[in-house]
C-alpha cells in the first residue's frame, strides 16, 4: 500500500512554484519565436496597473504548517517522555530536573536537557473499522472517536486512519478538529470482517519516525488481529524502537462482559497485546465495560499528553547496536523516593511512566 505523506503543506508549496516556472519559461519562449498559436489566457500573468480596482488581493494568513519531518542523523541522544502521578492517577506537575533519576541498563545518566511539555499534542487516531460482530466494533469506533476530539485543544494536531483488511487514511494531520468529525462521520458500514491490527500499527509507526517533536497514537480496537502481515515479535521490536507513546482503548470489554462468545483465551490475548503496546511506550490502556466511562478516559489521555517531562541524555554505555533497558525513577529535593499523600492522606510513593527501552546506534566504523 503507498504510503501517503504526512506533509501536504510541502507537497502543494513544490507544485506550485513548479507550474509558476513552466508557465514563465513557456510565455518567455513564445515572444522569442514569434506570433504563435493565442496561449490560454489562464497561462498568462496579469499584473493590474496601479490604482487599478482589480488589484490582487492581498494573501490571506496561513494557517501553522503540520508537524515536520527533521532529516534523519545519528545522534547518541535518547529522548525519554515521562508521565509523573500519585496512585490515584492524577498527573504531577512542577517537577525539575533535579527530582529525576535515569538508568541505562542499571547505569545512572547524566540528563542533558529537561523540559516540561506544555507544546501541542500531535496524535493519530487508530480506528478499527471492521465488521466483526455484525459491524458493532465499527459503529461504536466512530462513536468514541469522534468523542475524543472533544479533549483536544485549537492548537493540537490530529489525524485519522482507520484499519479492517487494510489501513485507510481518512484524514491527514489537521488542527481542523470539524474535519475530522467529518470522516468520521462519513463513515459507511465496514467492508471488511478482518482486522490488520499489527500491520496498522507497524505502518502508522513508521510514519511517525521522522516526525518531530513529542506524538502518540490513540489505538481504539478489540486488539484482536486476524490478517496481518506482521506478527507480534516484529511489533514488538518495532515499539523497542520507537518514541512514540501509545495509547489504547479496548472496544470488546463490553461484549466479554455480556456475552462470553467474545472471551475465552482469544479475547484476554487481545488485551494483552492492547496492554503491552501502552506499557512499553509509556502510555496506558484501558478497558472500559460501559459508555459512561470514555469522557473520563479520553481526558485522561490528553491530561497525560500535556504533564510530559521529556528527559533527554547521552548514554555512557556502549553503542552496540542492542536494545537497552531504560528506567525513570523520581525523587524529592533531598534526594529520597517522591511520596505523595493519597486520598485518605497517607503518603504513598509516586508512579513514573515513561518508554521501557531503545534501540542504541551500532558502533562507529573501524571501531
């Protein structure tokens, strides 16, 4: 399948300019030859005299360009998003860079640059649209979908594929919150009883790698995977690799909890597929048995997004091309484990969640 680019700003922008220098050099070559057969008026460029009342109209403000894609170097920074909470899930703010322990396989790190993240989210929507269980997953995928844009904010950016025998991608990276309510609800029922899960998240992967700044993907599916190409060993070296925080909303709880011709063996993998993708991001993953529960978890998801701390540091172990073990722990300022008082008042240790591991760059050549 070709891949679509995330960029169309670029796409359009490198369009134009060539079209505008064909037509100059066709205009510049046709006064040289002569009279030739009457150039189509479009072709020709019309410059209305001053204090002329058809003068062009001055160009309207552009909208901020999407997310971009950085030219892609090796480097021995490792970039590491941490999400800080008390035990009742409630984000911690107003950490430094001081109360942050890092390790590397076991090695203490030195951490390079630290910063809150207050930027715009950027995250694709993972939709399962296939029609498994006479098409109900599809029609409560839009459904939950759409109810999700209700947390993001003018400046956050968004796209929106879907998956079922293929992925499809409705609609590319927009601060167009209605666009996306538009291919939503657009949606007709779905063609295909398969669903590619782990081919949907390999390739949404992919196209994410090179682009900058913190993003996430919100997965809302069964985690069941009937067709796909890749299997789970590949994802899960793919998620080693990554940094992009994963984010997943089961959509059978429901189902399992009325009906066990959903459960069984099956169903409880499917959730740990949806649970490891998260855990090993440093997202979460939730499971929800009633409606009643999404408003909360979809303000769950972009509170989390917006109390990032990223942690950037140069590791001192080896570039040897393997995956290392990467652990976050928080500490107040006199250097002891960060507690927090619960709910009842009893202080209780703080809870890091941040990427399990990353892939290290293979040793430099001749070494």
């Amino acid at each position: 399948m070709r891949l679509k680019t995330w960029h169309r700003t670029a796409l359009i922008a490198a369009l134009v300019g060539g079209l505008s220098a064909t037509l100059c050099a066709s205009v510049a070559r046709a006064q040289e030859e002569g009279p030739q057969q009457p150039a189509p008026q479009q072709s020709e460029p019309v410059k209305p005299p001053d204090g002329s009342q058809n003068r062009a109209p001055a160009p309207k403000p552009q909208a901020p360009p999407p997310p971009q894609v950085a030219i892609s170097v090796q480097s021995t920074l490792v970039n590491v998003d941490a999400v800080v909470t008390d035990q009742d899930g409630n984000p911690v703010t107003g950490l430094k860079r001081e109360n942050f322990r890092v390790f590397d396989d076991g090695q203490p790190q030195q951490v390079a640059n630290f910063s809150p993240t207050d930027a715009p989210i950027t995250i694709v929507i993972l939709l399962e649209y296939s029609g498994m269980y006479y098409g109900y997953f599809g029609a409560k995928g839009q459904y939950w979908a759409d109810g999700f844009l209700r947390d993001l904010k003018p400046q956050d950016w968004v796209a929106l594929k879907t998956f079922d025998l293929r992925t499809t991608l409705r609609e590319d990276f927009t601060q167009d919150k209605g666009a996306i309510d538009e291919a939503i609800r657009t949606l007709g029922f779905p063609d295909f009883h398969e669903a590619v899960l782990f081919d949907a998240v390999y390739e949404t992967l992919d196209q994410l790698r090179d682009v900058k700044g913190k993003k996430s993907i919100l997965i809302l599916a069964t985690g069941i995977d009937t067709f796909s190409k890749h299997n789970l060993d590949q994802i899960v070296k793919r998620l080693k690799e990554t940094d992009v925080t994963i984010f997943s909303v089961g959509m059978a709880e429901e189902i399992d909890l009325y009906s066990r011709n959903g459960g069984g063996l099956g169903y409880l993998q499917a959730k740990n597929q949806l649970t490891q993708f998260a855990r090993m991001t440093g997202g979460y993953a939730f499971f929800p048995r009633f409606q009643g529960e999404m408003p909360d978890i979809f303000n769950t998801v972009a509170s989390y997004l917006r109390s990032q701390y990223t942690l950037v540091f140069s590791p001192s172990t080896p570039q040897d091309g393997k995956f290392h073990k990467i652990v976050v722990d928080v500490v107040d300022d006199q250097g002891n484990p960060l507690e927090l008082a619960d709910k009842k008042g009893k202080k209780k240790k703080a809870v890091v969640t941040a990427r399990q591991a990353y892939m290290a760059p293979g040793a430099p050549a001749g070494n």
